[in-house]
C-alpha cells in the first residue's frame, strides 16, 4: 500500500500567541489536545506506520553554510493509505488545528521507497 509523509505545519506568529496564552489557559489547551490526538492515533492507529513525532527550532545548511531558520513544520508521521485524498482524510479535523494552533497537515506521497 502506498505511504504518506503527513507534515504537520504551525506558523510561527501563531507558536507566539498561543505562549503569551496565561499559563492555566495553555494547559487546557494542552490537556484537551492531547486526550483528542490520543483518541486520533488509536482511531488511525492501523493505518500509521511511523508515529514520527514533533520537532524543534530549524538549522538549515546551504551551499553557503549553516544558519538558523525559520519554517513551518512542527512535526511528521508516516502513513498508508490507498491515495493521497484517503490520507489526507485521516487528519480531517485533527487536533493540531482543531485544538492547537497548527494550520494543517500537508500529505506527501514517496516516490522512492519509503522507509520501513
């Protein structure tokens, strides 16, 4: 079956807001995101070949060197599924923007082997 690469995109602006959130408002938001992306991975749990996990501040190396850079992928996981469209429905309404401030989910499909 074909897998997907699902990169999990935040704006940075929006990272800031939700940090400036009082401390008792971001730990709701936390609480309740979190038992909903648990309930999400149990849901799709079979369709999820590696569960990835969310990532930090970005370094980028180009021809001219490594700097620090700014992007908007916060995290990843791989997954399968018939087509791009049948992936990209596992993270309709998913909590990284129906809870958090994510701003969605780009699913790319492998064109080479992907890992496994």
């Amino acid at each position: 079956m074909p897998r997907f690469l699902a990169v999990y995109t935040m704006q940075p602006d929006a990272v800031a807001r939700f940090r400036r959130l009082p401390k008792a408002e971001q730990d709701a938001i936390d609480a309740r995101g979190l038992q909903q992306w648990t309930e999400w991975q149990n849901r799709n749990a079979a369709a999820i070949v590696d569960a990835g996990g969310m990532v930090g501040r970005t370094t980028r190396v180009t021809k001219d060197g490594i700097a620090p850079a700014t992007n908007q992928f916060c995290g990843y996981l791989i997954v399968e599924a018939e087509s791009a469209e049948a992936a990209a429905r596992l993270f309709a309404n998913h909590p990284h923007f129906s809870v958090f401030p994510g701003d969605g989910v780009d699913i790319m499909p492998f064109v080479t082997e992907p890992p496994k």
